[in-house]
C-alpha cells in the first residue's frame, strides 16, 4: 500500500473529560513542593498539590492544562490535581469542543 493512504486516516484520540466535581484549569505559578496556583474554569484561583499517589507519576509546568478535585473544606480555594492533558492535540480537542471557553483567554 502506498504511504499517502496512512496519513489520510483521521487519528483516534482517547481524551478524558472532568467528571462530578472536577473543574479543569491552567498551571499560572508553581510554588515548589508539589502545590501550585492554578485558575480554575469556574473562575476561582486555587492552590492545588499533586496528592502523594501521583506525586512522581504527574509533572506539571506552568500552563499546562489539568483536571482538579476540589477539597471538600476550603473547596473553594483549594484542591488536588488528578490528571495533566499530556500533548497539544488533547489540548486542541478540548478547545474545539468547547470546554476551555472560560479561560480561552489566558493560554
């Protein structure tokens, strides 16, 4: 088969969406010892950590595009990171579907 038809097929990506009480966000400022700030789609800054289980496993740079918990106390100005959108095109899709419209602005 020639190589042109290969790069015609669209490519399947498998993308996780927030679920329940997730909210996404973009990294603004890393503080060192696994917390950051990051501005939540709710439009609500909060100061997130990388919970232990994740802690090797999740490195996260500033803007980058991630999936927070919010704390059950303090929900409001505090949370844990549980998933970092790893490539552009996840990023994209979202963006594309619509997800990222609150905080288009800030990337």
């Amino acid at each position: 088969m020639p190589k042109e038809e290969f790069d015609e097929q669209p490519q399947v990506i498998r993308v996780r969406i927030p679920q329940g009480k997730e909210l996404l966000g973009i990294v603004q400022q890393r503080f060192g010892g696994s917390r950051m700030r990051i501005l939540c789609l709710d439009g609500k800054e909060r100061v997130c950590r990388i919970p232990g289980r994740l802690r090797r496993a999740l490195w996260v740079r500033e803007s980058d595009v991630v999936i927070v918990e919010p704390w059950e106390l303090g929900g409001d100005k505090k949370g844990d990171v549980v998933y970092k959108y790893k490539g552009k095109a996840e990023v994209d899709f979202l963006r594309k579907k619509g997800y990222l419209k609150n905080i288009e602005n800030e990337f």
